[in-house]
C-alpha cells in the first residue's frame, strides 16, 4: 500500500537530529508522498535544502501562515510572490495560509488580507491552496465563496469544524485534511469523517504535531500516517487499502502530482 502524508513539516527544527531516519521510517511504511508547507521567510530555506535532497518524496508550497502575519506581512508576502515569480522551483500549492483567530487577534484585519493576496495568487498560478483555519471556519468558508471562483481548488488542512462546515467546503470542491485527531475519543472529526465521502478526503500528520493514538504525546511523523488510515478505514467501514488508495490518489491528483 502506498500512501501520501498531505502536510507535514519536516523541516523543523524537531528533526533537525535524525531527518534521514524519519525519511526511511516513513516510505519502510509506504508513506512515499510529502507535502511541504510553508511558514514564513524562516522556513523556506530549509524546506527547500530537504526537497532538494529528496526530489522524489518532498514538494514544496509557498506560503505565509496566518500566526507569522505580523507587521511585516507585506514583506512577506512579496517574498512569497517573488519566489512564485521565479520560476525556478516548481511549488505544489499556496500554503500554509489562512485565517488563525485562537493564538492572537492582533492582527486579523491583515491576516483577512494576507489570505486574500494569496487565494489570488493561486489563481494567478492555477495552484491549489493549503488553508490554516483555527476558530476561523466560517470566516474562511465566506472569503472563498464570496470569489465566486470555481477552478480556486485546495485543502481544508486539519480539519476541525463540524459537519455543516465539512458539508460547505466539499460543495465549493475543496478537500479535508484528516490527522491524528481522528483518533483522539471525543475529538468529534469521527461525525465529519463519517458523513464526508472518502474522495473528499486527504491523510496528513502536522508532524510534528498532533500525532495520533497510541503516539500521543509524542513527536508526530509522516511514518504514522497508517495509524490515520486504520482509523478512517474503520469509520467508514472499508478496508484499509481502499482508504490507502483513494486518500492517495485524492492527494496526487490535488497537488497534479504524476506518478
């Protein structure tokens, strides 16, 4: 079975003592598909020095996080725009961006604008969006749908809001990204993952964050993605290698991926 882990950050400075190993942890267990998302300026070089070493695994996406959109956003976002604009690196998606409205507020009005520039520069690039929501669901769900864009295409990466929204984002044709929270007892994603056909679903990890059950409380990584799917495979009542299947093919096709 092969499988694909939609977003992870494995530039972090959490593997920065054994990224190989965590590499080889993860295809020995056919996770053989990366997804790299940006944060910030900081980011971009050493997700770039991993994609390098290991072209056929790792992708990398451009983007400012709605948590880094500070004074300076708009520096930022030039820097996002300009390595766009280059044309020598070939990113995957616009992400991480979106709208994070649990840390601090400070700064909403110009993350509302940072999300924007960006939807519009994967218009510009006919590019897919990873998006960041954190109590900022219906806030993301509007600035989308009030584009009236339907070839903006893009994933709703670790998915926390409740059916109705699920629901909305599968209408405007984006997908859900599904991580170890599933498996945490009362996380309610159980419901979403239940009520959402499995072709509107992706695996990811945040590695290294939110690993799922029995790993808790330890550093995620892409080589526990089997652990989502086991769990997803059981929601939904199909086998393992049927989630594995489609989850993949969903990921590879978002991010045109050609294998």
């Amino acid at each position: 079975m092969i499988f694909a882990d939609s977003h992870t950050h494995l530039y972090a400075d959490e593997f920065g003592n054994d990224q190989e190993a965590v590499i080889e942890r993860a295809k020995s267990a056919g996770v053989n598909h990366l997804f790299l998302p940006n944060v910030d300026r900081e980011t971009f070089d050493p997700m770039m020095k991993l994609c390098g070493n290991y072209p056929e695994v790792c992708y990398p996406m451009a983007g400012l996080h709605p948590t880094s959109v500070k004074a300076d956003f708009r520096a930022e976002l030039d820097f996002v725009a300009e390595s766009l604009h280059s044309n020598r690196i070939r990113f995957v998606a616009i992400g991480e961006i979106g709208i994070d409205l649990y840390w601090d507020r400070t700064f909403e009005k110009e993350q509302r604008e940072a999300f924007a520039f960006q939807l519009g520069l994967a218009a510009e690039y006919g590019l897919p969006v990873v998006i960041h929501t954190r109590n900022s669901m219906d806030v993301a769900l509007e600035m989308i749908g009030g584009r009236h864009d339907p070839l903006l295409r893009g994933v709703f990466h670790c998915f926390s809001g409740n059916i109705e929204q699920a629901l909305k984002a599968v209408d405007l044709g984006f997908y859900l990204g599904i991580g170890g929270v599933v498996t945490y007892k009362n996380s309610g994603l159980q419901s979403v993952v239940k009520a959402v056909p499995i072709d509107r679903l992706l695996l990811e990890t945040d590695a290294p964050w939110l690993p799922p059950v029995p790993n808790r409380g330890e550093r995620n990584e892409p080589s526990y993605i089997p652990l989502i799917a086991a769990k997803v495979a059981e929601i939904k009542g199909v086998s393992l290698a049927e989630v594995a299947m489609t989850t993949t093919k969903n990921t590879l096709e978002l991010f045109r991926i050609i294998k």
